[in-house]
C-alpha cells in the first residue's frame, strides 16, 4: 500500500470520525455516509487495479469533477497554486514581476512590471524564455512556467532567452522579491476639475489606495468632480469594497447584507469611519466585466443615489466566497452566501441551483426580476448585474480585430516597432500617424490573419443549401462570395481607427507601462466623455440622482 494512499485513508477515517458525531443531525449523515463509500472506493481501486495508479492525480480529478457541479467560483487550491491565489486576493506574491503567455512551443514575457526584478535586469515584452535554471522550458503551459518563476522572495532565478533581432541567446540572472501590484495603475485630470481614478482589482489595502490617489488629485488640483473607473474589475475582496464605499457615504450605512445556509453568513456590513467626501459629484464606470466587489460598490453608490453610473450592464456575480484551509496546505474557495446591496437586491444573474437538463446555466428571466427602491425612489431590479444609469455602447470591435489579437500580431508589431525605437512621445502626445499604420499594414503582408465574417459565414451556408435546391443560384451566390472577399480585403484600412487604438495601447504598454497603457485606452473613450459632461451639467447629475430626470 503506498504512502500516498495510507495518508489519504488516515486523514478520511479522521474526517469520518469527525462527520461521525454529527451523523444523525440533518444532512451530515449523508456526508458521512457518502464519504465512506467514497474511501472504501479508493482503497479498492487502488489496492486491485491492475496496473499502477496515481492516487494524488485521481483525487484531484475526483475533487475538480465534484466541485464543477456547484459554481465556477467554488475551486479547490492545490499547494502548488497558493502563490496565484495568494495574488488575487493581495495584489502581492514572490516572484519576478512579469505578465507571461503562451506563443507556440514557448512562453514569452508579455509585460514586465515597472521596478520590478524583470525589469530591473532588462527583460522585455517579447523575450522568449527557452531555459529557467538550467532547464528547458519547451512545450510547457504558462502555469507550468509560472509555477517556476514564483516562489520564495530572495532566491536567485536564472534565465534564458531568445530576443527578436539578437543572433544568440540571453542570459539574466536576477533575484526574486516580493511583487506587489498596484490596484490603482493610473489618477489624473481627464478635463478641467474632472479627476480620475482607475481601480483594477479589489485588493488588501485598495480602498486605501484609492483614498490616496484622489488626496494627490486634490491637492495639486482644482477637483470638482470625481470619475472611479470600475470597469474590467473582476471584484476582489467584499470587506475593501466596503471601505471604499465608506470614503464617499457616512458612518454606520450598510453596503452589503449576506445570507447563507449557515446562520453565521448572515451578516450586515455597514461603514465604519467618517466618510473621506460625501459632497464631491461621483461617476462610476462600469462595463459587463465589471463583478462582484465592483458591483456592490456601484449598487451601492446608485442604491444610496450617492453616484451616477455610467457605461454597460455588469457582469452579474452576487455570490460570496470564503477560504477554508485543507490538509496538506491546500485550500478550498466556497461560496457560502449570496450578497444584497443596500435596496435589498441581489445582483446574481445565473441560478447554479437550477440547471437545465443538458446542464447548462440560464439567467435570471426578466419576468422573474423584482423592482427595488433606491433612497430616493428610483426603480432599480436584482438578478442580472447592476443596470447603468446612463448606457454609453463602445463600437464592437470587427473580426479583423479579433483575429490580430489572437495571431498576437499587434503584439509582435510593438515588439518589431520596439527594436527601432529607443524612445516615442510620451503618453497623450503620441499618435498612430498614417506613415506608421501603412507600415504596419506592409508588417502583415507575409502574416497569415485570416478570419470569417458573420456575412461570410451565412452566405457560405446559403450556398451550402443552393446547391441542392437551387443549383442555377449557387453560381450567383458564389460571384457575390468573389465580391464579398474584395471587400473584405480592405477592412485592414475600413477598421484602421480600431486598429491604431490597440497598436497604440500596446506601444505605451512597452515604453510607459502600464500607466501608459491606461492613459492610451481614454482617448476618444466615449463612456469616459459622457461622464465628464454629465460633472459638468450640475442640473443634470442632481436630476438623475433625485429621479426628476431621465437619464437615457
């Protein structure tokens, strides 16, 4: 009997005894009872099965196979990735400091963070790595190498590279340190008296942050009026969301209210201290990416009418999540509670509880909604995000896009435009010009980007179902498909503005980090732009708030 298996039936005959004494309470028998069947099982197979089997590996599968039942959000956290999880929830962890991604048999360095140990030994965005300590790193996943690259803060990594336009390859030798990530990558002035603050993630100590950053703004500014950018914020931790909200409501509101099968997961959480600004004018920018954390700050900016909300319909995530630990330094992510902001909505727009037959997750149907009341007597409705109060569309990007995003072509332009330019314009003073889109428009001439348009796509199955019932059609339809790729040849110029804003995000990306990248992704930002008006039409902001005015 292996160590690995003798382990696992200590620790369970643990868990049994445990579970044992609660055995005739409602609903732990069942645990109890299914969890003996399940040790019984996995000591048979292990000890009769023919050929050797991996009991750490099954395990894990049986685990990841249990838990997909319940929730995307409920996830099982082997040791190995401690340190990932480690930065969802602090921004922090030992390592190097750089985006990675895959790039066909290799990783490569998608973005170093500024100050950090990559940087600071003069790895680029680009830079293949071929060897992590001696050891070739071909053929393997992003998690793979990341697993490698993090690890304990003062340990000496050494790497090999392959970079565009060198002969041979690199290598660096650098010491990994404690990576903290800012959650506030970027503040400014975006208009007269309009600040700006972008939050990322909602992580330890980002409320503080964020307090910061707009402290910064107001002493060197003039600052009328405030913008929180939420947007693409996937949410975070549920106690910095409140104290975010606390920097701009009074002492003792409550932002979020949770209920659970446990007694104990029915708490109120309410603000704390005095409130940084209750009187500054707010926006809040949301899109459908926006969830969880960011969704109770903005619900409960638009419950208390203590902010506008501007942008896309959010992504829908009212459910809590709390950690608890395991054997062997693992961890399980449970969600134990739905969450409420302070109308009484909860915001979850998918119902795990109730799937469909082929097990699929439907959305909360519109007939099902429930109208809430905001403190000043606007109509808001739970099960499906938070609905904006002003909805600004951004143009959906075209298929060409997509397909140069994912061909990393852009991506490989900026690492080519790189090598020939020591330095560009500064962040807001560069611009795409026509010279430099026409070459990278000769950069992809030799570069396979091929892509399907939805027209393209119903016009080849129409030609599909001519042929057996319109055979003197089909030849029609096949000259339109002629004319239709003509066209499609110059979408490449049709889509340029697309384009250029992607070339040109990523450009700063390389020269000003992520900064620059931000600062890149406000111009022409429409959403952004309806947010500044509306700062500066007082009669407006107040009668969106007070609902004497209709915001659309």
């Amino acid at each position: 009997m292996n160590k690995v298996f003798k382990k696992f039936a200590f620790w369970s005959a643990v868990g049994i005894i445990s579970i044992s004494s609660f055995a005739f309470v409602s609903g732990y028998f069942e645990v109890s009872k299914n969890l003996d069947i399940f040790t019984s099982l996995f000591r048979e197979v292990n000890i009769y099965y023919v050929d050797e089997t991996k009991p750490g590996e099954m395990i894990e599968k049986a685990i990841d196979s249990m838990l997909e039942d319940l929730d995307p959000y409920t996830t099982y956290i082997p040791e190995s990735d401690i340190e990932d999880f480690r930065f969802q929830t602090t921004g922090q962890y030992g390592g190097i400091g750089a985006m990675i991604r895959k790039k066909g048999d290799y990783v490569i360095i998608a973005e170093p963070y500024k100050g950090f140990p990559a940087d600071k030994a003069g790895l680029r965005a680009g830079d293949k790595l071929l060897e992590i300590d001696g050891k070739s790193v071909k053929g393997k996943s992003t998690q793979d190498v990341s697993s490698v690259l993090k690890g304990q803060p003062g340990v000496e990594v050494s790497v090999l590279i392959e970079r565009p336009g060198t002969e041979k390859p690199i290598e660096k030798t650098f010491t990994r340190e404690e990576v903290k990530v800012k959650s506030v990558p970027y503040e400014g002035m975006v208009d007269d008296g309009i600040a700006y603050v972008r939050l990322t993630r909602f992580t330890r100590n980002c409320a503080s942050e964020v307090e910061e950053a707009i402290t910064r703004l107001i002493d060197e500014n003039d600052v009328k009026g405030l913008v929180l950018d939420l947007r693409g914020n996937p949410g975070g931790l549920l106690n910095e969301s409140v104290r975010l909200c606390n920097l701009f409501i009074d002492k003792n509101l409550e932002v979020v209210s949770t209920k659970g099968k446990i007694k104990d997961w029915e708490k109120s959480y309410k603000t704390s201290k005095e409130p940084f600004d209750k009187e500054i004018p707010l926006v809040v920018l949301i899109n459908q990416s926006s969830a969880s954390a960011s969704e109770i700050v903005s619900g409960t900016m638009q419950d208390l009418d203590r902010g506008v909300v501007i942008g896309k319909k959010s992504f829908g995530k009212g459910l809590v999540q709390q950690t608890r630990k395991l054997s062997y330094n693992s961890q399980v992510k449970v969600t134990v509670a739905k969450y409420y902001t302070p109308s009484g909505r909860c915001i979850q727009a998918l119902d795990y509880a109730h799937r469909n037959d082929d097990g699929s997750v439907g959305k909360v149907p519109d007939s099902l909604k429930t109208a809430f009341q905001t403190k000043n007597g606007r109509t808001v409705y739970d099960g499906g995000g938070v609905d904006p109060d002003i909805v600004v569309e951004r143009e959906t990007y075209a298929e060409i896009v997509g397909s140069l995003l994912s061909k990393q072509l852009i991506f490989d332009y900026a690492t080519k435009f790189v090598l020939e330019n020591d330095t560009i314009d500064a962040p807001g003073d560069y611009k795409i010009t026509e010279e430099l889109y026409e070459d990278f428009v000769a950069f992809l001439s030799d570069k396979d980007y091929e892509y399907e348009t939805h027209t393209e796509k119903e016009l080849a199955e129409l030609i599909e179902k001519a042929e057996d019932e319109y055979a003197d059609f089909k030849v029609d339809l096949e000259e339109l498909q002629k004319k239709l790729l003509s066209y499609k040849e110059d979408d490449i110029h049709k889509y340029q503005s697309q384009i250029s804003e992607l070339i040109l995000s990523e450009l700063m990306a390389r020269y000003y980090y992520q900064e620059g990248r931000v600062i890149a992704s406000l111009a022409d930002d429409v959403v952004l732009n309806e947010a500044i008006s509306v700062l500066h039409d007082s009669d407006r902001y107040e009668g969106i708030l007070s609902g004497t005015l209709d915001a659309k």
